[in-house]
C-alpha cells in the first residue's frame, strides 16, 4: 500500500513536471475542500471502536488539466487526501486521475491512472469492475480508487470498443482495528493474500462493447484478472489474535447492461457471471426507475426506483450481503437554482427483514458551495446475518464542500 | 436548446425573400403558418455544425442573479428523419464543471437524451418525458431548449403586424409531441429575414406562462442570422433567464462522433 502510495506520487510528480514544461496555454485548475464530520448513533459494538460519537474528517482534492494540440492531447492530475481523526486508514490519500489521454479521429487512448464507470443500475454495480472500492470513503461502494491503465477506444456506427490493459492492482481499502464500521473481526491492511503467483503485479485486462440504438443503452464487458472484491479470511496471526486477511482470486467474469428507455420510464438490467471464486455464479441487478415531472405544477420531479438484486455465489467467494434482497427508493428533485435533490431508499432482505437504509441530500449555497446530508441506517439487523457486526454503526454524514 | 436551434433556425435567414409565405393570401391560415415555418426552417438549412460559449444568469424576483456557463455545440442533421444533435457542457458553478447533457432530436420518435456525470465518470441515460422541467433551474424548459423541427408543431398564421422596427408575421404553433408543458406558442417571426422577435408560451391552463425575446441579432457566412441574447420571462412568477452568447463558430468539423453518448467521457 505504502509503496504504492509512493510509486503513484511519483508518476504523478513526473506528469507535473510534464505538464509545467508545457507552455500553458489551456490549462486549467479545478477542485474541492470539504469538511464532513461523520455522526455515530449509537454506543460502537466492540469496545476498541472509538466511543466518541462525533468523528471529524475533511478532503481536498485539487485537480489539474491540461490540454494542447487543440485538445486532441490532455493531462489529468487530480490527487485527493482525506483527513480522518479516528481511523487512521481512513486518513488517506489516492491519485484518483493522473493520466494523458489523446484524441485521433475515432481513437482515444489513455495512458496512466484512470477511472472508468460501467453499468446502468442504481442499487449495485455488479458490472463495474475496472477500478478498485475505497471501501473506507464510503460504505455504498461507490468511491474508487484510481487505476494504473493503457486503455485503447475505437468509436464506429457499430458500436465502441475499449480495451484495457491493467498492471499495478490496487488492494481495497479498509477501516482500522480501532475504527468504527470494521466489523467484528479486525481487517489486516498489509498482508493480502493472492492466488496468483504475479501478486499484485497481475497483467488484469478487460473489453468493453457499448452501443446506443434507439431506446436502448447496451454494454458487453468481459474481465480476467485479479478479483476487485477479496475474500477475508479469518486468520491466526504470530500475536496470537484473529485477523482477516483479505484473498484476492484470479477470476473470469463476462458481463452485460442494458437500458432500456420510453417515456418516463426507465429499464434496467445488469447481470454477470463469474468464474474462479468457488463454483462458477451468475449474478443479477434489475428493475425500473419511473419518474412524475413537475409534481402539482411546481418545478418538482419526483423519481421511483425499484430494483431486485440476485447473486448465487456459494461461500468459497467473497460473501456478499445482496444475494436476494429488494431496492425501493425515491428521488426527489426540485429543479431550482441551487440544484437542491434527494434521494431516499432502502436495501431490504426479504428472508430476514435486514435492512439499509439511506437519504442523500445536497444542495448548492451561493456560486462555489455546497452542502450534502447522508444518512446510512442498519436496522433490523439479525444475529446471524452479513452485517451483524455493523448493526450499531449507523452514521450520518455533513458535508460542506468549497469548489476552486 | 431548443431555442437555439429553434431560433436559429427560424431565425435564419438569407437573402431571398420568397413567395409562399408571404404573397400567398388564398392560403388557410393553417397551410400558411406551416409554410411560414418551412421557410424559416430551410433558412437555417446547411449551418452544417455550430459552437457557442454562452452565460445563463437567473434573475430572481428580488433581482439576485445565479450565473451559469456553459457551452453548446449543435451538429445539423442530414437524415430527414432525425433533428440535429446538441450538446451542452457545463463550465460554472464549479460544482458541476464538465457535467455534460446530450440530446439527439426525432422526427417521427421520441427524443433519446443522456446526461454526463464526471466526478462519477458516468454516462446516464434519460428520460426523454422531461420536457416541461425547468431546466438546471432556470426558466427555460428543457422543451425550450431542444432542436425545434418543423414537424414537432402544428401552425397557424394569425395576422401580420409591426414588430419593434420590424414588420412580423404572428403565427401561433401548437405542439404535437408528447410531455408538452404548454398549451401553445405564439411566435412573432420578422419578414424579411425570418428571424424571431419574440414567443409568449402559454401552460397547459392556457394562460400565458412567459415570453421569451430574441435580442441583438448578428449574421453568420453571410447567411445565418443568430440572437446574441434569449431573454426568457416568466410572466407569472416574474423570475426571468438571460441568455449571453459569445460570438458563435460555425462549420469547426464536428463529426457524428462528437455527439455520441461515449463521447461524452472526452469532457473531462
């Protein structure tokens, strides 16, 4: 990890020196400061977890771009640290973007640490699988990591095709011994386990097909290399305690999303299947998201999500707690000048009740400010079940963000 | 973007003033108004592509001012069954820097639209029911903003008049796709260019919503007349949207690829 850290400050000192000896003509500063103290509810279940129920954190993220022949070239830095006062893992910093991308007609090729999305789906994203969770940012699994890429892009009337070539795998992050959300067991952040001989020096590729027609979005992707999601496995270290130590698998998974778009509706699926954790599983993500635009006359659009997650890993793969759980939520939009949403929903386990549930709210103050509310509630949390260890971990985050 | 287009394409113009619309007195007022629209449309036909840098602000009640900037990019179509694509990116509030939206316009089928989001990296497609929402808060609808084919409508030549220093056709023009958030327009179209004056547009109670005014006009290649200013008000709740455009480019080479949903991700 620290090695990492390191390699990646230095390509990423190497392209700034890059990019200053470039005249700079279009080039271009951007980024954030925020401050986001998290909240706790409740008492920690384990007694090393802090008891303070105020955790204080804030990031910065400054991000650098510049572009020259006319924009057909481009340099992208964005570095990000977090500040956290209470997990020390969570206290980090990452090179989200450091790469040069170059624009040839219907190429595209990029060089460098990148971030990638793919998939349709709202609740999960199960297609997803170039760039590694910063499981420590954010439980929702939505924060990456950036990736070490040599990514190549063709765009024709028949579709776009994206290669991906990975060296350098990114381990996932995870909370500290000492910190909330970490679980029952503590998690080791040094010692990852890989079934490849390679490690972490791994040469992971991947191809992307994608293709709008009509009302419909689709992409095919296929994936082989190192595992983004480890197994952890409880481990007897030398001190005599019980870690877990987390399992990286060679695996193969092919993957497909589709949306499919009429009207006010939106429908969508996104579906795996993998190989090389356990017995060969498919998974799936799907439903429909529809929206009612300017509620009783007002600027107000009022979106209803609703989703069913599948996934039929048996238990030599990485456990997951979504292998037959429902998604509903809402989102509310009002359409003002500060841009003001919210989105309201729950995760639930219909075998035993388990359930996540969540607001994201944000708004804009003035030009250069904005405020994001999140709330992440476990309830009815079963002794036997996946996020037993969690169950009085839930947390609500303030964020107060001054964009440069 | 549909005005833009809209406008631009009524607006544009060339030299030859020409018969239909104007001489023709045993026209139905409806056969009128549609060749009225036609032939501001076929002025606007061969701009080929169109790159604008533009300021919104939004001016509240009590005359507070929110300043967007963005960019548009407008590619004209060459398939007779589809509109033009535009694209839209967003520059300020910082915020939403290098957020991207991307409209391919339909004749015959509804709109497809997708949005950009780059702190995720992703591509999201739409809804195309969106047409009536105020758009990033403003008061243009996003229906106010698309390409604005001439089949979209159906016209009716109401009278002719004097319009500031011009002399205007007033046609009125009722929308035929789906999700409209008004009733009908009215749009005062000037003689000799065809370019708008200005269109009141009426909600779906038929009462008038607002006024949208087409200001300080430039021409382009010798041809393409473009409002430097879209000044929207909203007469019922007296919130108003500026519109400042930079000068405009035109035939820059931008391809079908440009206005793809993957190429969205080249933004940022």
């Amino acid at each position: 990890m620290l090695y990492r850290s390191a390699r990646c400050a230095y390509c990423g000192a190497v392209l700034i020196v890059i990019a200053n000896q470039c005249l700079a003509q279009q080039q271009d500063w951007a980024g954030y400061i925020a401050f986001e103290p998290r909240i706790f509810f409740e008492e920690p279940k384990y007694d090393q977890h802090p008891h303070n129920g105020l955790s204080p954190s804030a990031v910065v993220s400054p991000e650098f771009r510049y572009e020259w022949h006319e924009g057909s070239d481009r340099i992208t830095i964005i570095p990000f640290y977090r500040y956290d006062a209470d997990d020390e893992n969570r206290t980090h910093w990452d090179l989200r973007e450091a790469n040069w991308q170059h624009f040839r007609g219907p190429w595209t090729w990029l060089l460098g640490v990148g971030k990638v999305f793919w998939g349709v789906t709202e609740s999960r994203h199960l297609v997803d699988i170039i760039n590694q969770t910063d499981l420590v940012e954010d439980i929702d699994e939505e924060q990456k990591l950036g990736q070490p890429m040599i990514n190549l892009e063709h765009w024709s009337e028949g579709g776009t095709l994206s290669l991906f070539l990975l060296p350098g795998f990114r381990e996932r992050t995870f909370p500290a011994n000492n910190a909330r959300l970490r679980g029952p067991l503590p998690i080791s952040n040094h010692d990852a386990v890989y079934d490849s001989g390679a490690g972490d020096q791994h040469l992971d590729i991947a191809l992307r097909w994608t293709k709008s027609v009509t009302n419909w979005d689709i992409g095919l992707s296929g994936f082989y290399g190192n595992g983004r999601e480890p197994r952890l496995v409880p481990t007897l270290v030398a001190s005599g305690s019980v870690f877990l130590v987390p399992h990286y698998d060679v695996i193969s998974q092919l993957g497909v999303d589709i949306q499919y778009t009429q009207e006010a509706w939106l429908w969508k699926l996104e579906a795996i299947g993998r190989s090389g954790q356990g017995d060969d599983f498919g998974a799936f993500a799907g439903g429909v998201e529809y929206t009612f635009y300017g509620i009783r006359g007002t600027n107000v659009d009022i979106g209803l999500l609703a989703e069913y997650l599948y996934d039929a890993r048996d238990d030599a793969a990485p456990a997951t707690s979504l292998d037959d759980d429902v998604f509903v939520g809402a989102r509310f939009t009002l359409n003002d000048a500060d841009d003001t949403n919210i989105l309201v929903g729950a995760i639930v386990d219909p075998a035993d009740g388990e359930t996540i549930a969540f607001v994201e709210a944000q708004r804009r103050m003035g030009e250069r400010w904005t405020l994001e509310f999140e709330l992440r509630l476990l309830t009815n949390i079963s002794e036997d079940g996946r996020l037993y260890g969690f169950e009085k971990d839930s947390y609500m985050t303030l964020r107060t963000s001054w964009y440069f | 973007m549909k005005h833009f287009v809209k406008i631009i394409g009524l607006l544009l113009a060339c030299t030859q003033v020409t018969g239909v619309a104007q001489n023709s007195t045993t026209l139905t007022p409806e056969a009128r108004g549609l060749a009225i629209a036609r032939e501001a449309s076929h002025r606007n036909e061969g701009y080929g592509d169109t790159t604008a840098d533009l300021t919104m602000d939004l001016i509240s009640v009590d005359g507070r001012t929110r300043q967007r900037v963005l960019s548009w990019q407008i590619l004209e179509s060459d398939n007779p069954e589809d509109g033009d694509k535009a694209l839209t990116i967003f520059h300020e509030p910082r915020d939403i820097a290098g957020t991207g939206f991307l409209s391919h316009t339909h004749i015959s089928r509804e709109d497809d639209q997708w949005l950009y989001l780059p702190s995720l990296k992703r591509v999201k497609r739409i809804a195309s029911a969106n047409k009536s929402s105020a758009f990033v808060g403003s008061e243009f609808a996003y229906e106010d903003l698309l390409s604005d084919e001439v089949e979209k409508f159906s016209y009716r030549w109401i009278r002719d008049e004097p319009c500031g220093n011009w002399q205007c056709f007033v046609v009125e023009r009722v929308p035929v796709y789906d999700n409209s958030g008004y009733s009908r327009e009215i749009v005062w179209i000037e003689q000799s260019d065809y370019r708008i004056y200005k269109t009141d547009f009426y909600d779906l109670k038929d009462k008038l919503e607002k006024t949208l005014y087409f200001e300080d006009y430039h021409q382009y290649l010798d041809r393409f007349w473009r409002a430097h200013v879209l000044r929207m008000e909203n007469v019922q709740t007296g919130k108003k949207t500026v519109l400042t455009f930079k000068p405009y480019l035109f035939q820059t080479g931008l391809t079908e690829q440009a206005f793809s949903p993957d190429a969205l991700k080249r933004i940022r």
